[in-house]
C-alpha cells in the first residue's frame, strides 16, 4: 500500500501536466485543439444553462433586488390643490366618506347574539355585537365521503361554510335516521316510514336547525368532541348547548367557517 | 488523513485549472465559452428582469391601475400637480393627511364592498397586523401577523402616492392551490358490508391531520400572499417546505415562459409574506372560498 502510495507520487506530479495539454496546445496535433474548443463549449453550454436555469427560478427575487437600484419613487399623484382651503375642503370630504363607510361597516355586526363555528379547529364562540360571551368545543364534519358497498349511493359529510339563520328551536329532539346511518352501520336499511328509524335522546337536550336538514345539537360521544366526526350537523357538549340555546333565537346568525 | 484530503483536493482542481490556464492561452476558445455560459443568463436577466422592472405598470407616471382607479383619479385631478420640491409646509402637512386618509377609505370601501358578497373575505390590516375573516362585514377571526414583508414594489407605490388606487377595488383570489396542506382533507370510505366489519373499524382512532402551513394565495392585479406558520418545522416538515419552495418557483418559472411565448413581458408579482400561528393560518386557508375577496391596508 505504501510503495502504492510512493509509486503514484511522480503520477500525480505528472497529472497536472497532462491537464496541462492545452497550455502546450500550439505544440500538439490540431485534435488535441479541437477537443479543448469542444470542450470549451460544452462546458460553457453546460455551466451557461444552470446559470440561465437560476435565474429563471429567482428571477422574482432578482426583480425585488432591481426595484432597490431605481432611483427613489417620485410623488406623481395629482391633487386637486390650488390652495390649502382647496386641500383642506377635500380633506374634509375625504372625512365624512371615510367616517360614513366606517359607521355603514360598523352597522352591519349583529346587534344579538350570534354563533361563530370554526370547523377547522373545532370550536364556537356566541358572541353579543363586539363582545364575545361564550367560548366552546364542538364537533363538525368529518368531511368523510361514504360510499356504499352494495350500490352506487354516496355521501359527503362535511359542514357547509356561510352565514345562515337559526330556522327553529327543538326541545327533546329525536333523530329520524336517513339511510346512511344504517349503511354505515353496515345494517339493512329499513323502510322510509319504519319506526326503526326514530333514535330518542341521541341529540341532547336541544337542537338549533339551520337549514337544509344541519342542526346544532348535543351528542352522547363526549369523547369525540373537538374532532371533525360528524355528518355535518354541529355537537356540543351539553353545558355549551344550553348557553347557546338559550342566547340564540329564531332569526339568529351563525357563522360557519 | 491530511495528506489524502491534499491529494483528493489537487485531484479534484488539477483539472479546472489546467481548463482555465488553457482558456488564458486561447482568447478565441475563451470568448467562445464565457458567450455560451452568459449569453443565456443574460437574456433571461434582461426579459425576465430589467425590461419587467423598467416597464412596471406602477411604476408609469399616470394612473391606469383599474376602472375605480381612473374614477377616483377624475375625481381628484386637476389642473395644479403638486410637487414635493413646491409645496409649502402647510400643504405638504395636508396632502400627507389626506394620502393617509385616503387609503384608509380605500380599505374600508374594499371591505364595503366584499360585505355585500355572500361568501367569506379576508381582510388585512398591515398599520395593525391583523388578518381578518369576514362575512357579511362581520369579523369571524381575528388574527395577529407575528412578522411580515412587503415588496419593495408596494413601497415604491406608496411613496408615489397612488396606493389607495391600487387598494380601493377589492382583490379576487386567482389561486389557491399552491400550500403544504390540501385545501380539503376529504376521506374516502367504502361502507362496510355488515354488522361485523362496521364493529371492526369504529375500534380504529380517528386519523388526527398533522400538516405543517405554508401557503400562497394569487390574487389579481399582481398581489401574492405567502402565509407562513411561525412554529419551528420538523426534518419532514422542512423537506415539504422545501418542495412547496421548489413548486413556487417552477410556478413563477411557468408563468414567465407563458408571458413570453405571448409575446409579453412577465409582470412582477407584488409579494407579502405574512407569519401567523399554525392554527390562525390553517383556519384561513381552510376558510377562503375558490374566488375569495380581499381588503388590504397597508
């Protein structure tokens, strides 16, 4: 290994100088010339598009840069200003506008209580105008598509996201199940009129409906809550329920996001 | 150890050197190679680069920004255009009030606007670095901006005394996919074929989503928003972010190569990069609709 080591020493002495060829270029055949142009201009081609490669990929942070080297913006806007009582007269427009739109804005935060969800972290919030009143968890949906084994039935559950209005208020609701509670029970479904279908005290003490079959209701899954599990309808918790119950009436704003 | 990293290293050079030596010798060969390796980053620099800065819409003398722009610039132009070097102090102190008074207009009508619309809205506060979800003109969440950058461009917008023109309209979200996270986390389940196999799988957790968020928002009129979360990343999550970082820049590539092949020159996107908590930025991103609006007040 040693003598190895010694032995391709002078080698290595000689390798510069036979990387070297081009230097002795004028001297070599004219192939040794045309290889060092054609390498030359591979090496170019090549080093030329990972530089022209780079650019491209920070060109946006290259043009935040050039925008720095522009001389300093010059102020260009034209203002109707004659005078400083012409400056002063479309100050005070520009006032009343701003303070019309701030008080038209201001207006339009319910009055009474209304419901915020928040079905990506689970959680709601009654709120009074400005003042937040009630903070909780709850469950939504679980954005779960269910597709049936046997046909070609299926189902999205998620909460749908906007403003709605509380439609109703229910005192000991039941649930009337619809056929997917049973297709995912993996339970035969029974028929549309069957008393089999009718669940007492699965949905807590109250329930809110805001349209189009969703409700906020209780849950006897205590243990999800927090968790997106449902089919769409909203679960609280029953001290949570009871806040929001009593707060909201028909009419009332819940927001769902 | 020392004497082979020697070896590996001259190994290693000995060939550049002689390369360049040889160029030194060979002025032809040598302006072959330096053409090939800048002529390419060179016209990029210049398509991509000079010619979209030079030419910034913004950056024109007049207003052309949009169709409110150029209503409320009839509005306000006359005859005298005021400049910086001939305005006297009183003048200079108004016109500064009303530039501020301005844009701060110019927000509220954006989200006047976005609170006629049905669908949830964003609304920025950089003054106070707040982000705001809103529907119907209610604030839905409230967001604190722990860190933000805005584009040099945006600055330069301002200091010209046309940002209100710019911020009046409300922006519309072009595009939204671009995030470390999928808009929906929707699951696909086949119902169980009985009674038995349902039993089986309610035994199973419930999958919890544990996705870090970095997400790009694409409005109109050239506004980018990049949200980043402020928690520290794990291995996985830097390399996703590493990834998002690379599909951001091929999309900026793409867009570029399309303005080009059109025939245009590729326009520069105005970017802010905001960082919030993980949960304030996955709740928006999980919130704004496809053709979301946006108030901004910088």
């Amino acid at each position: 290994m040693e003598n190895k080591t010694q032995k391709t020493e002078p080698n290595q002495a000689a390798q510069p100088a036979q990387n070297d060829a081009p230097i002795s270029l004028e001297k070599k055949s004219a192939p040794h010339a045309k290889n060092f142009t054609l390498r030359a201009l591979v090496w170019g081609t090549f080093l030329g598009l990972v530089l022209m490669s780079l650019t491209l990929f920070y060109a946006p942070a290259l043009r935040e840069g050039a925008f720095a080297l522009l001389p300093d913006a010059k102020f260009v806007r034209d203002i109707h200003a004659a005078s400083v009582k012409d400056l002063q007269q479309q100050l005070k427009k520009t006032e009343r506008d701003f303070n019309t739109l701030r008080n038209r804005l201001d207006r339009l935060i319910p009055r009474d209580y209304y419901l915020i969800v928040n079905s990506s972290e689970n959680q709601i919030i009654v709120m009074k105008n400005t003042a937040v009143v009630h903070k909780g968890t709850c469950s939504t949906g679980s954005n779960v598509m269910l597709k049936a084994a046997l046909d070609d039935r299926q189902w999205f559950f998620a909460t749908p996201r906007g403003m709605f209005r509380v439609h109703g208020k229910i005192k000991n609701p039941s649930w009337r199940m619809p056929d997917w509670a049973f297709i995912e029970e993996g339970l035969p479904v029974p028929a549309a009129n069957s008393p089999e279908r009718i669940q007492y005290g699965v949905l807590g003490d109250y329930a809110l409906s805001f349209g189009n079959g969703y409700f906020v209701h209780g849950t006897l899954y205590k243990r999800t809550l927090g968790m997106p599990v449902t089919h769409g309808c909203i679960r609280l918790d029953d001290d949570d329920l009871v806040v929001v119950y009593k707060n909201l009436q028909v009419g009332s704003k819940i927001f769902v996001y | 150890m020392a004497f082979s990293l020697a070896k590996f290293w001259r190994r290693l050079v000995n060939p550049f050197k002689a390369f360049f030596q040889g160029l030194r010798q060979h002025p032809l060969v040598a302006t072959i190679f330096f053409l090939t390796l800048l002529v390419p980053a060179l016209v990029v620099l210049t398509f991509l680069v000079i010619l979209p800065v030079a030419n910034n819409p913004y950056e024109a003398e007049t207003s052309s920004t949009s169709a409110a722009a150029e209503e409320h610039a009839n509005d306000t132009t006359a005859a005298a255009v005021v400049a910086d070097s001939a305005m006297s102090e009183e003048l200079e102190g108004l016109t500064q009030r009303l530039l501020e008074l301005d844009i701060r207009r110019a927000y509220l009508q954006a989200r006047w606007e976005l609170s006629k619309g049905d669908s949830i809205s964003l609304s920025i506060n950089l003054r106070d670095s707040l982000v705001s979800l809103e529907m119907k003109g209610t604030p839905i969440r409230q967001c604190r901006i722990l860190r933000f950058e805005v584009s040099r461009a945006l600055e330069r917008l301002q200091a010209k005394g046309r940002l209100h023109e710019w911020l009046t309209t409300p922006f519309t979200l072009q595009k939204s996919d671009l995030a470390t996270l999928p808009k929906a986390p929707v699951r696909v389940v086949t119902a169980p074929r009985d009674t038995l196999e349902a039993q089986a799988r309610a035994k199973e957790e419930i999958p919890l989503e544990k996705n870090d968020v970095h997400f790009t928002l694409e409005f109109d009129r050239n506004l980018t928003l990049a949200f980043e979360q402020a928690q520290d990343l794990s291995f996985r999550g830097r390399l996703k972010k590493w990834g998002y970082e690379l599909q951001r820049g091929y999309a900026s590539v793409k867009e570029a190569v399309h303005a080009l092949l059109a025939g245009e020159l590729p326009q520069h996107r105005m970017l802010i990069t905001l960082e919030l908590t993980q949960e304030d930025a996955k709740a928006i991103y999980r919130a704004l609709p496809r053709k979301a609006g946006l108030a901004l007040l910088f």
